[in-house]
C-alpha cells in the first residue's frame, strides 16, 4: 500500500519534472508547494 502510493507520487512528480518547460515559475512553485505539503502531512499523520 505505502510503496504503491510512494510509487504514485514520484509518478506525479516525474510528469511535473516532464513539464515544467510548459509552465511558469509560479504554477511549478505552486504544485512543489502541495506536494511538499501533501508529503509532510502524510508522513506526520
């Protein structure tokens, strides 16, 4: 269960990686934000 969602995650992340030439500093800085929220949140709970 936790290595499938660790397995998404970074899923999530390389597709971010992949487009990051698509958006601007402040989309990337935006999704960086929530993930490393998100993370942080689920490791704490």
């Amino acid at each position: 269960m936790i290595f499938s969602f660790c397995a998404e995650k970074f899923s999530d992340l390389s597709h971010l990686l992949h487009n990051i030439i698509h958006l601007s500093y402040t989309d990337f800085l935006t999704h960086t934000t929530f993930f490393v929220i998100a993370g942080v949140a689920f490791f704490l709970r």
